[in-house]
C-alpha cells in the first residue's frame, strides 16, 4: 500500500473514533458520519477494522460502556436510567443487559460496590503501578475553566512503556518539522483503570502557537471546560496510580460529578521521554456539580 494511502485510512479511522469519542451521548449515525468524511459506509467500517482490528459497532459499545461504569460511580445524584441516556442507551434495560455481558455485574451492584474487585484486578496488572508507593491524600486540586486546544496527534493502542515509542515519533516529527515551542499532552479517551490496560486508546498531542499546513498529522480538538486540576510529580507506574485514587477516591467524595469528556495530562517533564521515567505534570479532570 502506498504510503499517501495509508496516512488516508489513517485519517480515516482517527476521524471516526474522535467523532465516536465527541458524539458518544448521541445515537451515532454510521449513515451521516460516511457522508461527513466522503466516503462509502462499506470503506468507513473495512478502514476502520484494519486500523484498531475491531469493528466500529463493538467500539462504540465499548466506549459507552465504559463511559457509564465511571459515571455510575461518580455522578451519585443522576439515576441509571439517567446515565444509560448519557452514555447513548435508550433503554435502562438494554443498558443492564449489555453493562452485565462487559462487567459480570448490573450497573446496581457496580455502584454498590461491586467495582472495587474489578478496578483492582485492572490494576495488579501493570507491575509498576502496583508496586508504587506513591501518596496522593494530601493532594488537592485547583478548579479552572480551560479552553478548547487543538493538537496534533499519534494514537497508541495499549497503556504501558511501549507509549514511549509513540512520544519518539512524535518528537521526532516536531524535529523535522523545527518545533521549538510546543505543549505535550496526554489524552485518555479510555480509563485505564476500567478498561483492560491492553485495550486501552491513549493520545500522544502537541499544541503548537501555529498551525502548520502540509503535514501528515491528524488533528484532534480537545473540548472547552470546568476542569479539576491536580500538579504532582514521581516515576512511571504513579500515574496509573493517580488515576485509581482520583477516580475512586477523590472524585467519588468530591461531591463533584465528572463528564464525557476525556481527561488528560499537560506534561512538564515527560516520564516517557525521560531516561529516569520521571515525570512532573498536571492532570486535568472534566467536572460538573
């Protein structure tokens, strides 16, 4: 394949997972999304399956899915049938149906408890967050409104050190392209700390104070804001221990409930692109009350 072809589907693919991302609330229409991007429904889903090697139906349940198990915890005021609807479920009971077939649990028993021996599980699979004795209870968070941000990006399948091969090449690009002034960003679209480590879908973005023409690089936008914002730093294996406590300590006693929009991380020094795997950042996570 040629490689003007192949930053096409790459365009391709990356268009229809951030329009699932934005528009997963909604009921996604396949139909108007082929229209949007120029292409036929049959080209959009065999693009699609080759890029992330599942196709666009069981991306968009899993997405949802995962979605609604952090609200159920999070948002304590809003019913199940009010977070079914969030997540893009008609129906409480076709919500049930499929959150039981993903957790082994009903959304109920989820956010009675029922999450705490799965989140756990999730996490004893990465060595280093585990073994990480890293406090974060004296942490407090600033509450900022932050602006949109476009980015550029490379997508990267799997939360583990391998993402230190994305951050090369996009390094490597800014290079190339002679970037001297730029923001790193960390973009999780999924929660590591819900969805198995290996299934996850994390974003590796610059900002740049101008836009550039004529590059390979896909662009995303990151959504406008109330945002929690928490700046610490430490070694690799901290951060995914950050996400456990924020997501099922702090935010669950907040008093704050969070949204569909994902969270991310500002980086100041880049644990990935650091010989030391250490890092100093400030993570950001979406809010509401």
């Amino acid at each position: 394949m040629k490689k003007d072809t192949i930053q096409k589907h790459t365009k391709i693919a990356n268009d229809i997972i951030y329009y699932i991302y934005k528009y997963i609330d909604t009921d996604i229409n396949l139909d108007e999304l082929s229209e949007n991007l120029h292409v036929s429904k049959y080209h959009l889903h065999r693009v699609f399956k080759n890029e992330f090697g599942k196709n666009v139906y069981e991306s968009i349940k899993s997405i949802r899915l995962q979605k609604a198990a952090s609200l159920l915890l999070t948002n304590k005021n809003s019913t199940i049938t009010q977070i079914a609807k969030m997540c893009g479920y008609s129906s409480q009971t076709a919500f049930s149906k499929v959150f039981k077939d993903k957790f082994f649990m009903t959304p109920k028993e989820w956010r009675n408890g029922g999450y705490n021996t799965y989140v756990e599980t999730i996490l004893t699979k990465s060595q280093s967050a585990s073994s990480s004795t890293a406090d974060f209870s004296s942490l407090k968070p600033t509450i900022l409104k932050m602006p949109q941000m476009n980015c550029y990006y490379i997508r990267h399948k799997g939360y583990d050190r391998s993402i230190k091969e994305t951050w090369q090449k996009l390094q490597t690009w800014t290079l190339c392209n002679n970037i001297t002034e730029f923001t790193q960003i960390g973009l999780h679209h999924d929660n590591p700390t819900i969805i198995p480590l290996d299934e996850c879908q994390y974003i590796a973005c610059v900002v740049l104070k101008k836009e550039l023409k004529n590059t390979s690089l896909p662009t995303l936008t990151i959504p406008k804001g109330v945002y929690a914002k928490f700046d610490f730093s430490g070694k690799y294996g901290d951060v995914l221990k950050f996400m456990h406590w924020v997501y099922f300590n702090w935010l669950v006693s907040s008093g704050y409930e969070t949204t569909t929009n994902p969270s991310y991380a500002i980086y100041h020094k880049n644990h990935f692109l650091s010989d030391d795997e250490e890092f100093s950042l400030s993570y950001y996570i979406p809010i509401g009350v």
